[in-house]
C-alpha cells in the first residue's frame, strides 16, 4: 500500500519544511498536483519547487499533470526530479505519444480518469502505464468532498488488472480521508493520494500510519 500525502494541501509558504514533515511521517510517496489554468481553472506550481524540493526527500515524487499542454511540461519535469508523470486520459489523441515520451525520459507513466470520463477510455493503455488514477473529485482545487459514484470504477480498474494479469497501481485522489480510503482500498485501490486528512494533522506520522492500517485490512484477497 502507498500512502502519498499531497503537497497542494500544504502551506504554500513553508514547502521544504512540509516535505521535511511529509517524510519524517514515513509515507512513501510526495504526490504534487501540477495546474495550469487551462486544463483546470486553477494553477499550482512548476518544474522549479519540485527542483528544489527534490534534495530534501528520498520519496518518490508522484507528478500529475492537469495540464491542456502537457508535452512541454514532461522534460522540465522530468529533470527537476519527477519519479511518475501521470497525464489525462481525456486528452485523446495526444496520450499515445504521451506514454512514449514519458518512458522514453525514463520515468513511470500514470494515466488519470476524471468523474464524468468513461475509464474505458483507459483500456487501451493498461499495458503500457505503471498507475492508473482514478479522480474521486473533479480536478482543480483541493478539500471537495469525495465523489463515491467513482467506486466501481475503482472496481472495474481492479478487475481488470486481475483478468490481464497487469501490475499497474490503482490510485485514488480527492476528498480521500480514513473513511473513503477504507471503501477505497474495499474496491480495490492501493494508491491513496490524501491532502488535508495528512497536512491538516498535527501529528501527521500517525495519520499515515493510521490510514496505511486501515486499508491494509480493507484491501481485498489478490487473485
């Protein structure tokens, strides 16, 4: 199980210590939301704060672009110190290329679904990604409440990795807290991206703890 605290929900004048905060909490991963204001009606931060960010952390950094132009953005992202650049299905066209570019920098591929998308629109491309995202909010800003009409597609990505016998993560984010990363995990998830459920906590070691517990027990027998 992977636990990767989102750094959109941490104070945006204090990064170095957060991620300090972050991995001092023993989750695995630092996921980091990229927007660009024209694929979502927000905008984040860019290649240079993962840059500086990535000597203070051996966690892999999980990097998803919510971005409409996101073939100029994987380079500098890759060499500011990305480890998985995931992008949007709904991109149609592009995504093919996408994958390649993004292997081809030597990184892991993550491929999101937002809530209206069909995640068949995914299956093509379940042998070529190393996560699959399922959004359990509608991108762009953080703390929405969790959207819980997502969890069968959350099953439906699950099922289909046993019936292919394939090895990409089920990641969710959005409004994930220890209750929705539980139903989560039931359905199948093993990636939780949680935001004000880890940063909002004082004592966010064992916030992490705590919900890497929950969804181990939560999380159904492997085929």
């Amino acid at each position: 199980m992977i636990i990767a605290p989102s750094l959109l929900a941490a104070d945006f004048s204090r990064f170095g210590a957060e991620t300090q905060r972050a991995t001092r909490s023993k989750a695995d991963w630092l996921h980091l939301d990229i927007m660009d204001g024209h694929f979502v009606p927000n905008i984040s931060f860019g290649p240079e704060v993962v840059r500086r960010l990535r000597p203070m952390t051996r966690m892999d950094f999980d990097v998803h672009l919510m971005c409409s132009r996101p073939e100029i953005l994987l380079e500098p992202f890759a060499r500011a110190g990305a480890d998985l650049i995931t992008i949007h299905v709904e991109l149609g066209p592009q995504v093919e290329p996408l994958i390649w570019k993004i292997r081809s920098l030597g990184k892991k591929v993550g491929l999101a679904v937002n809530p209206p998308t069909s995640i068949g629109l995914a299956l093509p491309f379940l042998d070529r990604i190393d996560l699959l995202l399922v959004m359990t909010v509608n991108p762009g800003f953080g703390g929405q409440p969790f959207i819980s009409e997502m969890i069968p597609k959350i099953q439906q990505a699950h099922a289909w990795r046993q019936e292919r016998r394939l090895g990409y993560r089920i990641e969710v984010d959005g409004g994930v807290n220890f209750d929705t990363a539980r139903e989560c995990s039931k359905a199948g998830a093993d990636t939780f991206v949680a935001g004000t459920a880890l940063f909002g906590k004082k004592q966010m070691k064992a916030a992490v703890a705590r919900m890497r517990r929950l969804v181990q027990e939560a999380h159904p027998a492997r085929g």
